[in-house]
C-alpha cells in the first residue's frame, strides 16, 4: 500500500485501484472493474475486505468508504476516551487503597 492517512493509486486504465490505509484499522479500497460495456466501468468499494457494494464511479466509490471509516472512527475514538478515563480512575483507586 502507499502512504497512510491519503489515497493512493496502483494500477492503470481498465486494471486501476485507489486505497486508503489509517494506521493498521483500517483498509479502504476502491477498484475499478468492466461494466457492462467497456465505457461504463463499475467501481467496488470495501473496508477492511467488508464489500459495501458497487458503485457507477470512483468518487460515490471513494465517498461511502470514507463515511464508513469517519463513523467507526467517531465510535473508535469514543471508547479510546472512555478506556482512557477508566483507567485512569482505575489508578486512583489503586493509590487511594495503599
């Protein structure tokens, strides 16, 4: 993959794919495939090898992957603040009981 945090493209013409890597949680991808004529290629989009379906062209393609990861991003960042505040509390007990 190329550089995490930003798309990257990999491959040319009818062979062509765009991924998007944040740290080691998520995977995106978009791919380029034949449609049902060669002017009308189809775009599959995927997260983490979940297929979140095909698309008419890479921007719809690129726009779902992006709003699937923003949102498990909003809810990994959530539990990240509250594992955080329990453990810090966690501490306190701990050097409150000694």
């Amino acid at each position: 993959m190329g550089k995490r945090g930003r798309w990257s493209r990999w491959g040319r013409g009818s062979c062509e794919g765009w991924s998007l890597e944040i740290g080691n949680a998520f995977r995106g991808s978009v791919v380029r495939r034949d449609g049902p004529a060669p002017d009308a290629p189809i775009w599959h989009a995927s997260v983490n090898t979940t297929t979140l379906g095909q698309y008419p062209d890479r921007e719809s393609a690129v726009q779902r992957v992006e709003e699937i990861i923003e949102y498990d991003m909003r809810l990994v960042l959530s539990d990240w603040e509250s594992y955080r505040a329990f453990k810090q509390s966690a501490k306190k007990r701990i050097a409150n009981s000694e």
